[in-house]
C-alpha cells in the first residue's frame, strides 16, 4: 500500500513540474505543430 502511494505522488509531481512547461510550449510553438497536424489529416482525407 506505502509502495502505491509513493508512485502517485511521484506521478503527481512529474505532472505538477511537466504541466507548465507543456502549456508554454504549447502557447508559443504548439500552434504550428497542431496546424500542421490539421493539414495531415486533411490531406490524408482528401
């Protein structure tokens, strides 16, 4: 049981620290990488 409780802490954590870097990420270049993913998929369609 402490064992499983200390996993999700560290998973927790890992996402408290990763979460903000992700989102300024995503604010300054992430657009671009959705917009090109968009046109994949629309290519791909047709």
């Amino acid at each position: 049981m402490k064992i499983i409780f200390v996993f999700l802490l560290l998973i927790y954590w890992s996402f408290m620290i990763s979460a903000p870097v992700v989102s300024k990420e995503l604010k300054t270049g992430g657009s671009r990488v959705i917009n090109s993913k968009i046109d994949l998929i629309s290519k791909v369609k047709g």
